[in-house]
C-alpha cells in the first residue's frame, strides 16, 4: 500500500506536474488573457529551489516560471498550492514564497547583468500566486494578507495587499469543466469523486464526445499519466488497494481506446472478485508451501487446496522464480 499511498499524497503534483496540463490550468482557471497562449515550452519548473527553504512546505506545491509571449517578453511566476482543507495561514506562506522567488530572480539577473536590479529601470517580475483548493466546504480564509494583519486599517499603508487567487473545485458543476474539453478537465472530474459509488455514478454520465475527443486527441504519455492519477484519485476516497489494482488492470486490459470504460465500474462486482482473487492467491500460496515443504506433487497439492487446474503452469513458473524444487 505504501506505493499508491506516495501517488495519494502527491496527485496534484501529478497533475501539475506536467507542463502541458498546467498550461491548461492557466488557461481554465485563471482569467488572465496573457496567459490563453501559454504552452508547454514556456513553462519551467523552479519548484525544487524553494522547498526547503520553507520548514511546512507541501508536496503538492508547485512553483513555475512562466515565459510570456510578445513583444516584450517577460516572466510570471506562478505558485499553486495545493489545499483540501481551509488553510488560514496561506495569505503568509504565499507571502514567503513571493519573497523567496523574487530574492531568486535578483541573484539571477544580477549573475548576468551585475547590479541591474539596483538601477532605476529595473523591474520584479509579476508573481501569480494561486490556491487551488478541492476540499467539500466553503474557502473561508482570507485572501488578502492585508486583511490577515492585526489593525489594518490604520497600518494599511504598510502592509503588503497582494492577493492570492482561489481555484475552488466545488464551485465548478460537471457540466463546466466539460465545456473546458481539455485533459485537464477530465482530472478535475475525477477529483470531485468523493465516494467508490461515484466512480460510476460521475464518470458514468459524462457525454460520450467529450470522452471520444480526449481519447483522440491525447497523447500516450498523458494517457499513462491518467492512470497513474485514477490510482491517485482512488486511493484518496479510501477505495482498497485490490479494488484499484483490479480498476487499473480493467483499463490496460481493453487498450489505449476503452480507456474510459471505467466509467462502467460496479463497486460491489469489483469487491467481489477481489475477494474470490484474494481466495485464488491463497491457495496458490499454500500450494506452493505443501510442494516446497512436504514435497508434496503439484496436482495433489491442487486437489487438497481445490485449486482449478488451469492455476498449474502459473505455479510452476512461480516456483522456478523463487527457486524452489518441485514434484510434477
């Protein structure tokens, strides 16, 4: 379990991860007209320079640069955090981060044009500071640090009044993020499945051309990047390891072109064959035991156990991988 519970922590990395989807996440969530030609190769990823400067970042923090297009090229930087909960204390680590990656950038441009950044001209580039939250309750925390700082209204003109911009999941319906058409919707999609039930009760209504356009038009890394964040999304409602595994394999097994016929899961179908699976191991196992240490031969050792018989070569090729000696 330890495997997927590493992918459940960092799922939104994941997701934003990818420069191709975290275009896309500019695009859908942030109305900023600049950035609707952002693509892929404009973006870098500057995340690891900062982590450990922070003593609570998150995994799930993501930190990018962002090269503009146009006559005048410039960078924004953009910082998503990843919430599920309110974090009352996020309009201070945006704070921090701000700071950190503007204090980067003037070590930076003073490496290749010394002193540039105590001139009149020189400018910071803008930092786009976002939070994206997925959590089931109302984003109550302040957004602007302004309104976090004790006497504000006297001080004000003191204290730094950036504000960071909330992507709140629950505020999108289904219906929305389908109008998106991207990969990226399909992974917000998934993400709203709070329950095992809602694996076929969401997916399984979701409009049979936007699922025929994604399936043409994505390429094979995103399509395993997709499986990778199902056994993500999964783990993260608590649906049990051989339920996801069995999900996982369901797809592989119809193709690159079935991929979405998850949407047909029936979650007590699943439970039940991963109970008679868990049943098969079992007696696998103890057949294997009787033949490596009773030396005991493999057909008698099904028939005690009542092993099928078609379950005889996977025995064999498993005791010749761990060694073990055998009686036909």
């Amino acid at each position: 379990m330890a495997v997927i519970r590493k992918v459940k922590d960092n799922s939104i990395r994941l997701v934003l991860g990818d420069h191709e989807l975290f275009a896309e996440f500019l695009r859908d969530f942030v109305n900023i007209d600049l950035l609707k030609d952002v693509g892929p190769e404009d973006i870098k990823d500057i995340t690891e320079r900062f982590l450990t400067l922070i003593i609570d970042e998150k995994e799930s923090d993501v930190i990018k640069r962002v090269n503009l297009k146009g006559d005048k090229p410039f960078f924004v930087i953009s910082i998503v955090e990843h919430e599920s909960e309110v974090n009352y204390r996020a309009s201070f680590r945006m704070l921090q981060y701000i700071t950190l990656v503007l204090n980067d950038y003037e070590k930076e441009i003073n490496g290749t044009h010394k002193g540039i950044s105590n001139t009149k001209d020189f400018k910071y580039p803008p930092v786009l500071p976002i939070v994206f939250y997925d959590g089931a309750g109302e984003w109550t925390a302040e957004t602007n640090f302004l309104d976090k700082t004790e006497m504000s209204g006297v001080f004000a003109k003191y204290i730094p009044k950036f504000e960071y911009e909330l992507v709140s999941l629950r505020k999108y319906s289904i219906s929305e993020l389908v109008t998106f058409g991207d990969t990226l919707s399909l992974l917000m999609i998934i993400d709203k499945i709070k329950t095992p039930d809602g694996i076929k009760n969401i997916l399984g209504h979701l409009p049979t051309k936007y699922l025929e356009k994604l399936s043409q038009n994505m390429p094979e890394r995103l399509k395993k990047l997709i499986t990778d964040i199902i056994i993500a999304f999964m783990a993260k409602i608590n649906v049990p390891h051989e339920e996801i595994i069995g999900i996982v394999d369901r797809i592989k097994e119809r193709g690159v072109s079935e991929m979405f016929a998850i949407e047909n899961y029936d979650v007590q179908e699943t439970r039940r064959s991963a109970r008679e699976e868990g049943k098969i191991e079992g007696k696998i196992e103890g057949t294997m035991n009787m033949v490596s240490k009773m030396k005991v031969p493999v057909s008698e050792a099904m028939r005690v156990l009542e092993l099928p018989d078609n379950e005889q070569g996977r025995i064999i090729e498993e005791l010749k991988k761990r060694n073990i000696s055998y009686i036909l």
